[in-house]
C-alpha cells in the first residue's frame, strides 16, 4: 500500500528547519558575493547588480516558500502586498505566493475534522465534497450541505501550522534580514516581526475569527449590499469553521463579465472603498487580507467579504493621526505630514530635515486617487509612477523613512484594494467618500 503524503513539504520541524536553513545559507553566499564585488565597481554598475541580487533572492524564497505551507508560507503572501517592506524586486517574485497552493490529501483533511468536531464529515454533513472549493497556506475549503438541506463552507486548518510558527519566524527574519533588506533598527524589526506574528495566532484561532465575523456583519447591518457569511455555531472549532455559503462572482469574473456595466463597476468600487473606510475609522477594526479571494461581487450591487481571520484593531490615537494625515495632504500642509509621520514611526525622528520639496511629488501623484475628479483605476499607472520616483529619490532621504508596525496592515490594505479597484475597473472620484468618513470620526 502506498504510504500517505506527509502534510508538508517538510513535515516535522527537523525537515522545515533543514529546508528553510539551506536557503539560509545559499541566500548569505550570495549577498556576500555581492559585497565583495561591489569593490570593485562604480555606483551605477553596483545599483544593476544589486537589483539582479534582489530578483535572484526573490525567485529563491519564493521558490521554497512555495514548497511549505504553514506560517511561513503566510508571511511570505503578506510581504508579497506591502511595498515598503522589502524591495520592489522580492516583493514582485513573492507575488507568486498569491496563487492557490496545491491541497492536502482528503485523508488528513477527514482526520483533522473527527479530531475537532468528533465524527466522520459523513455523518456531521448532509454532503461533503472531498475536493476543496479553494487550497491556501495554512488550510482548505470544502463545500458541504447540512441535514437541513442548507449550503455551507467548511474551512479545515492543516494539522501542525500552529506549532511551526516559532521556527518559521525565526528563520525567515534570518533570510530577510540578510544584506540589510530591512532598512529598519532592531526595535523596529521587532515590532514588525510582532505585529505579523500576532495577526498569525489570530488567524490560526477559528474561535476568533467566528467573533470577527459576526461583530463585522453586525457593523455592516445598516449597508444590506455587504454580505458576511453566517456562522454555523455548532460545527465550527478553533480549528475548523464552518458558514453558510454566500455566492458571488470573483474578480476575472466580473473583470470579463458583460453583466457589470461601468456604473455597476463604479457602484462596486464606492462600497467596497465605503466599507474599508468605515471599518477603520468608526470600527476601529478593518479586514486587513486584501487578497482578491477573500471578496466577491453580485450584479444587484452587493460585495461579499470572506475571511476574517486577519483583522487589525487600531488604537484611537493613530485613528485620529490617519484623519489628520489625510487632511494634511489634501490641505498640502507639508509640516503637518512630516510631523505625523514621525508620530506613527514612519519617518525616523533623527533624520535629516524633510519639507514640503520632498513630500509635494508624492501627494500629487496619490491624491487623483482620492480627489474630486473620476479617477481611472482601469488605467492607472500610478504603481509604475511610484516605483519610478522612488528609485530617483536620493538614498539619503529615503533612509529616513521605514516600514512602521502602526500602519503595516494598513498600506497592506490600501495596497490591495488599488488592485481591487483596477481590476474592477472603476473610474470614480472618492473625495467625497472620504470626507464624508471622516466628519463621522470623533
């Protein structure tokens, strides 16, 4: 008889350690080849090289992380949407990471639901499909029907995520803190590495995210067109979590669908932009996985939001910084920005002076996105015009400036919704939205 696939690429923390360790040191080879040779080579022949570091570091971690599911996996997907955290080269390899991983062997996935629920999927469903509905990092989604006829999702974590976090962690602050890839202070790094591992343990706890799910579909009552899926209470475990099934066409549906016309596109876009806002800012909480999976979209108009096991709660003071931010860039007060900026840990207090010379290319080019004219997601290059300028920036002053754990999540979630939105294709001016958001804030 053949013997059962082992749930990992490498199962136990030997094998994980082993593979993660061997990138480890191939990752370091490198980066001191690199050192080494930029002795000997002018400024813009060392820019060339390092780029093609980068790309070749990216395809490599990419590579491995791509073999193993589990924390690691989950944070080389969330590294892959935040700009500011790693250079543009690894960011755009991990981009890879984005795409449905291969799933489990329906035998672990049936041993993982007695475990938790206490009986076989036969005879705790109606149904259950034994090929998943969608497969990612750290677990799968079946579709089932209850004895009652009713359609549900049944989300089923992998077996062991929960105790490989540790040594995943560590690992991987090893690989990304090599050739100062992080051009962040320790006490910086700390808070970054805390801030992920936190929204992973939450993530891993399905209790949890059970709790997201109902206080965000309470929030959302009062807008009828987001849907949040209900919970089944009664079949759902820190490790398995079980929902009515709520339908919607996903975003290369829509993206090729005739059914959604331009003002359709427009609407889908103001309420799902309406929906993040509110939830940051009045909530004080905002879902904060903006992978294109996690939402679907109907042609009455109404949004659906999946998956809420990462939510960022925001504290009150960097709730009222990221009202003042935004109002100082509309206003073009530049002294304002720099100084809430410092404030959230974004630029470091200790460098050197940056005024309004710095700041204004920036604001102009986002604000369109915000302003009071349609702006065009469609064809926007606006992700183009930042790398482009960014790369023209001298290194002086973009040492200044660092990934801040207080907004991580955030730009995680305005990042991902720009994709969202181009893909949509809206062309809508979002001012109004905005301050309208922001009159409600106390």
């Amino acid at each position: 008889m053949a013997k059962e696939k082992k749930p990992f690429g490498a199962t136990t923390h030997a094998g994980r350690l082993l593979k993660l360790t061997g990138m480890t040191t191939s990752i370091a080879s490198r980066v001191a080849g690199h050192q080494v040779k930029k002795l000997f080579q002018d400024e813009a022949a060392q820019q060339r090289d390092r780029e093609k570091l980068m790309r070749d570091v990216g395809r490599q971690v990419a590579e491995t992380l791509g073999q193993m599911k589990g924390a690691v996996m989950k944070v080389g997907q969330i590294a892959s949407q935040m700009q500011d955290l790693l250079p543009a080269e690894i960011a755009e390899a991990l981009t890879v990471l984005q795409k449905a991983s291969a799933p489990m062997p329906f035998s672990i996935i049936k041993r993982q639901l007695k475990k938790e629920l206490g009986d076989d999927p036969a005879n705790l469903f109606a149904t259950f499909e034994e090929k998943p509905f969608a497969a990612a990092s750290i677990g799968q989604v079946h579709r089932a029907t209850l004895q009652d006829g009713s359609a549900v999702v049944v989300k089923v974590q992998y077996p062991a995520v929960k105790s490989s976090i540790d040594s995943d962690m560590r690992q991987l602050r090893r690989i990304l803190r090599l050739g100062a890839l992080f051009k962040v202070n320790e006490a910086t790094l700390d808070a970054i590495f805390s801030e992920i591992r936190e929204q992973l343990e939450e993530e891993l706890d399905y209790v949890q995210e059970a709790a997201n799910l109902t206080k965000f579909r309470e929030f959302h009552r009062p807008e009828p067109w987001i849907i949040i899926p209900e919970v089944v209470d009664e079949l759902s475990s820190e490790q398995v979590l079980t929902l009515r099934y709520e339908p919607g066409d996903d975003l290369d549906t829509v993206e090729h669908s005739d059914a959604y016309d331009q003002a359709l596109r427009n609407q889908l876009g103001s309420r799902l932009f309406d929906a993040m806002g509110r939830e940051m800012f009045l909530l004080r909480e905002v879902h904060c996985d903006p992978h294109p999976g996690n939402f679907a979209f109907r042609p009455d108009g109404s949004v659906v939001m999946y998956d809420f096991g990462a939510v960022k709660r925001i504290p009150e003071e960097d709730i009222k910084a990221l009202k003042d931010l935004t109002l100082a860039a509309y206003q073009g007060d530049y002294e304002a920005l720099d100084k809430l900026l410092v404030d959230l840990d974004v630029r470091k207090g200790d460098g050197p002076r940056v005024g309004g010379d710095f700041y204004r290319p920036w604001v102009e080019m986002l604000l369109p996105a915000f302003g009071n004219e349609p702006f065009d997601f469609a064809n926007s290059r606006l992700h183009i015009e930042l790398v482009k300028h960014t790369r023209a920036v001298p290194w002086k002053y973009l040492e200044s400036f660092q990934p801040s754990p207080r907004t991580l999540l955030i730009n995680r979630v305005l990042g991902g919704h720009y994709w969202t939105l181009k893909r949509l294709g809206v062309n809508y001016a979002f001012r109004e939205n905005v301050e309208k958001t922001l009159a409600e804030v106390n």
